[in-house]
C-alpha cells in the first residue's frame, strides 16, 4: 500500500490530535518490525473507522533501523475518543508498550 495522500493530515507519536469529522487522518507510530514487535490498532470506537494500516520500511542504508506504522484513520462523529495501540509480536500472548491517542472531532 503506498503511504497516505499528501492531502491527509499526519500525527507521529501523537498523544492528543484535532481532526475534522469527514476528514482523513493518519497516526504514525514508530515500529520495531525486524524485531517482530508490531503496533496494532485495539478495538477503536465506531466513531472512528480505520481506512487502512501499513507498514513504512526505514530509509536505504540502515541496516537495524525502525520503520513506522501508519494508521489512517477518519471520524465519523464529534467528540472526544479514545485510541488504544499496542506495540506486540502477533506469536507472543500481550503487549510490551501501549499508546493511547486522544481524537478531538469537530465539525467546521
């Protein structure tokens, strides 16, 4: 999948983020996949509909480096919601981090 259009708003790492209802966003977490530790997206709120998740390598070059996971995302609904990510081996029950993002959505 390629990355989010240029028109998509991007948040790396983002604690807190303010979106437009009907606009698409993307989170940006930075990954370990070499190591196996993937982020995931747990259980998001129906106000907020996932539109696609990929996986960004590292540049050319660097050998061990981390990539990043994208995560576009589009609310649906005003509001405040909540966004639980975890960072874990898909064969390794539980995750060694968590992240949560706040969505602020207002209508314009």
């Amino acid at each position: 999948m390629p990355a989010p259009d240029s028109a998509v708003n991007e948040f790396t790492d983002p604690e807190v983020v303010d979106v437009q209802v009907g606009e698409p966003f993307a989170v940006v977490m930075s990954d370990n996949g070499p190591g196996g530790y993937l982020w995931h997206l747990r259980d998001p709120p129906a106000a907020i509909r996932l539109r696609r998740e990929d996986d960004l390598a590292p540049g050319e070059g660097a050998p061990g480096a981390t990539g990043e996971r994208v995560f576009e995302l589009e609310a649906v609904e005003p509001g405040m919601h909540t966004l639980r990510f975890e960072r874990r081996r898909v064969w390794e029950p539980g995750a060694d981090r968590a992240h949560t993002v706040v969505v602020n959505a207002r209508v314009s």
